[in-house]
C-alpha cells in the first residue's frame, strides 16, 4: 500500500516526458477571450511545434481541474500571465488597511483612472477614501505601420526565440513583398501604428477591470504624454497622418512660432504642440476642412464619451491656451489653423457618459461619465497629493519630469520651463528626455537591482555623464541639437549606473527659484525610479532636502483623483 502511494504521488509530481508532438509547458500560449453578452472568459490552451499543429491520438482523453478557493470583492487576487503577444503584464485586484480586509458598504461607488505613459499604459480603481480597490498594467502592443502616413498597412512584430522578426498583417496578403515596395523608416517611433496600440491598449484595460466591480464605476479619466500630438478627421475620429510624439522636435515650423507669440513663451520650443500643428498645416496638403488638433489623452476619451473636440487646460498649454486668462490668445486666434483648436475645460470636468457601446460591451453602469484628464506627470503630481507651496515631485520613469507647487507662475522657453494651472496655484516646471529609457537598453532590471546595492549614495561620482536616449534635450535646457553623453565608459558598471540625471533636480530646482517660483522644501520622487532607494539618497544628499518615496507613485491613481473630481461636478455638454 505504501509502495502504491509513493508510486502514485510521484507521477504526480514529476509527470513523463510528453510524447512526440505534444505540447510543454515552456511551449504553452494563452489566449484569453470574453463572449461580450454573458461577460464569460474563456481560455483556450494550446500549442503547436515546428508549424505544426498539435493533435490527439485516437483514445486519449483529457483532465479538467478546477479551484473553489474563498474569493470576496475585497480579497480578490487575479493574476494572468499571456506571452508575448497581448503584452499583459500583471493584474491584482483587492487591497487591505492595516492588515484589515477592506470591504463595500452598500450605495458605494469606485472611481477608475488610467495612465498612457511612455512605456506603458495602467489603472488604478479607488473609492471615496483613496483606497486602491485593483489596479493593472498593459505594455502597448508593437502594431507597426510600414506604409506613408494614409496608407495604413499594420503589422504586428514578434520577437522569436531567435531573434528572427516576423510581420503579419490582416489587411495585406503579401507583406513581404509590401516591405520591399515600402521600406520602414529608420527609427522605431515613425513605424509605430500608435493609434491603433493606444486604442487597444485602452480597451484591454477595461477588459482587465474586475467584472464584478464595473457596475460600481462612477467616473473615468485618464492622463497621456504632454504634447503628443494628433489630427483627427473629425467626421470619423480617425487620425489624418501619423502622430506627433512628446519628444519629438519640428524645428521646421519654430521660426513662424516665435514671430506670432511672445517672447520666450511656451510654445517657442520645438516640441510644443503649436509646432507640431504648424508643421503640419504647411506641409500637408489634404483638404483640411474637417481636420482637428487633439491630444492623447483627448483622443483616448472621445473613444468612451463620443464628443468630438474636447480638450483640458493641462493637455492644451503647449498649444498655446492661457490657463490665468482661460481662453486662447488673440495672437493665436488670428491664425488660419486655429479652427482645428479643441474646447477646453479644467481637468476632471465631466463632459458626458461613456457610449452605449462601450457600457453594453464592458458592463458599466448607465450613470457612468467620463471626465476630462491630464498630463501624464502632473497625473503622478496628484497621485503624491502635495498640496502645499514649496513641495516638489520628481517623476523618473522612461523620462524625468520635475513638477513643484508654487504661488507665482513662470514661464521660459529656453529652458523648457512651463507653469500648468493647479486650481489657485501653479505647477511649475519641465519635463527632460533624459530618463530610465537610457538605462533600458544598457542593463536589465535584474542588473539595475544587483548593481544598486553596491552604490554609496554618500559618495560624490566624478563622471560628468548627461544620458539621452537620442539627441535633443527639452528641460532643463531646450536644445534639440544636445548630444547624449554616455562615454568614456567606466570598468565599473556600478559607477557607470551612478548616472547624472540625480543631479539634474538640484540644476532644476536652482533654475525654477531664480526665475521667481517658490522655493522648494521638500521633493517626493514618483515612477519607476522611485523605487531605487538608493537614488533617492543620492538626490537627497544633492539637494540637501528632505527626499521620500510618494505613497502614491503611480499616475493612473492621480488620474483616478481626477475621475472622483469629476463625478462631484454637473456634467458640462459640448456647446
């Protein structure tokens, strides 16, 4: 009998060797589908080796398992892991307060947030206290278009184990032959169909929510990267050429910029957003009665509300809208293309309910509305809830922003530096190209961790390093013409990953006072780079300030705030 139990409970264990054709657990795909009436996920596993497909031998049966573990609304932790291809990363649902399970009271309602950074896209749902109730995270996915600005022809790009690139297309049976016809352009970001990631990825989030908590959603808003840049067909909502990025420079259209605005404003940069518009009205010469400017975050939201045309103080201060006055300026009225310009109402206003569709098709309540949004850095600015003059975040994620409160607003183009609304305040500062993207391509996260350790943040470095990812600076120095500079490289990897970008806050900081903002007091450090103790160490020594971790670092929870904002407020139509 024992000898049958050890028998037993070690093919269990340690199964066999699959037989020829069958299918490992180092070959296995997920691929998770919801039938959109019953709200039911399904998962279909399956696998196939050398092109082949995988089949069953004649007889052989298969064995279902399944897990009643105890689950509540307040518990609950869903954790889906997919390949590759849909780019999930993880998703969990449920927190606690002071190791208490925190449930719902009846009548309660959840505000839902989402961020559309650099990288990557996430959500946080809170409720009335600020308590996260799930939250998730998406990498967009690599939907490349090959084709010029109006022919679209969108391949999605996978990574094989070998490292061979594959494209296939669902709107062209040859693409092959596509790519030599077309070639790609060189950099990465001008092959990108963003559009079409964006959108997926928006709507992959709301599938991520929990199904049993959307019908407690009251509110959404959402943040996107300052000065992205889109011209839509206002007939369709659909883009009229590819999308202008944050960081990306059209020094083409700077001349007739600085001739119409004042000395030094905002828009007198290469990579604001009046530029990115300019540009394109000279170059394009499609008929442009229907076109309109919008941003990111815009785009994004009309996807849920359907109102065309809407924008936010925050999103449109690059293209030049004055904040203090609440309107555009005159000297930009009077130009032909202003009548692609957006209305704009103050971050968190609700414009309207989600569509139909999207209630039908994810399950939300019918009193649902979506609320204007916000940059992506002050977004993380919320999420630290600073509130007082004087207090400072600094956000290191792909790129570094570098936001403070402050009584006086500032503006100055030749440092990149900007003052954004805050209610009766101002949130002065710049956001700089430099950031973790640099680091991404020289070590992994593994490296980036081990390395840490051994760094003394009471050391000084000599290395005078200035890390970009490409050239081109934006804050705190507009200059689209800066070299990276990254070398010589030291034998040590630990002083090489010293990087100069800790002390750019303190060049920063010393810059917003001198130009006549509050003096900061104390910073709180936001995004990925937050959680690197020992860089905040270093930026505290630098500073000579107080440096803490925000307890709330992510900007989908100050999206959130936003959304919770805005289901306070009446509901302001277009018109």
């Amino acid at each position: 009998m024992l000898a049958s139990t050890v028998s037993l409970s070690t093919s269990l264990l340690s199964p066999l060797p699959p037989k020829p054709g069958c299918c490992t657990s180092r070959k296995l795909v997920a691929r998770i589908g919801v039938e959109k009436p019953a709200r039911l996920k399904t998962m279909v596993v399956g696998c196939k080796k050398e092109n082949e497909e995988v089949g069953f031998q004649v007889s052989e049966r298969l064995y279902l398992g399944m897990d009643f573990g105890c689950c509540t609304s307040s518990n609950l932790v869903a954790r889906i892991g997919v390949e590759k291809p849909a780019r999930l990363k993880t998703m969990v649902v449920g927190c606690k307060k002071e190791n208490q399970e925190v449930g719902f009271q009846v009548g309660e309602r959840l505000y839902l947030g989402m961020d559309f950074g650099t990288s990557g896209a996430r959500f946080a749902l809170i409720d009335k206290q600020g308590t996260i109730h799930a939250e998730g995270k998406r990498e967009y996915p690599q939907f490349l278009n090959c084709m010029p600005d109006i022919l679209y022809f969108n391949f999605v790009h996978e990574q094989e184990e070998n490292g061979a690139c594959l494209y296939h297309s669902s709107k062209c049976l040859y693409p092959a032959i596509v790519m030599m016809l077309f070639p790609l352009p060189r950099k990465r970001e001008e092959r990108m169909d963003w559009p079409l990631s964006w959108k997926t990825t928006l709507f992959s989030l709301l599938e991520d929510v929990p199904i049993h908590l959307r019908p407690l959603i009251s509110s959404i808003s959402l943040d996107g990267t300052s000065a992205t840049t889109l011209i839509i067909d206002s007939n369709t909502g659909e883009p009229l050429a590819r999308p202008y990025l944050y960081n990306e420079s059209c020094p083409d259209a700077l001349p007739l910029v600085k001739s119409i605005a004042p000395v030094n404003h905002t828009v007198c940069s290469g990579s604001s957003t009046l530029c990115k518009l300019v540009s394109w009205w000279n170059k394009d010469n499609s008929d442009k009665k229907s076109a309109i400017l919008l941003h990111q975050a815009d785009w994004l939201l009309w996807l849920l509300h359907g109102q065309l045309g809407v924008s936010d103080y925050n999103n449109a201060l690059k293209v030049g809208y004055d904040p203090e006055l609440d309107s555009y300026p005159a000297w930009l009225l009077s130009q032909p293309y202003s009548r692609l310009l957006p209305m704009v109402k103050a971050p968190g206003t609700s414009i309207g309910h989600l569509t139909e569709d999207i209630k039908t098709q994810f399950g939300f309540p019918e009193d649902c509305v979506v609320c204007t949004g916000t940059t992506d850095s002050i977004a993380a600015f919320l999420a630290a809830r600073a509130t007082k003059p004087g207090k400072a975040v600094t956000s290191l994620g792909s790129t570094l922003a570098i936001k403070l409160l402050s009584t006086t607003r500032i503006e100055d183009a030749r440092y990149g530096v900007y003052s954004h609304r805050l209610d009766d305040k101002w949130l002065v500062g710049g956001a700089s190209n430099t950031g973790g993207a640099v680091l991404k391509e020289i070590f992994t996260d593994e490296q980036l961790e081990k390395l840490s350790e051994h760094i003394n943040p009471m050391e000084a470095s000599p290395l005078d390093y200035y890390p970009l990812k490409s050239v081109g600076e934006r804050f705190p120095v507009a200059d689209p013409k800066m070299e990276p500079r990254l070398h010589p490289r030291p034998e040590s990897d630990v002083a090489y990953l010293y990087v100069s970008w800790n002390r750019l806050p303190a060049k920063a900081y010393i810059l917003l006072k001198d130009l006549g903002a509050t003096q900061v007091d104390e910073v709180f450090t936001a995004g990925g780079g937050a959680k690197n103790d020992k860089w905040t160490k270093i930026r505290e020594r630098i500073l000579g300030l107080p440096v803490s971790r925000a307890t709330q670092t992510e900007a989908a929870y100050g999206a959130a705030l936003l959304a919770l904002k805005g289901a306070q407020i009446p509901i302001e139509l277009n018109g």
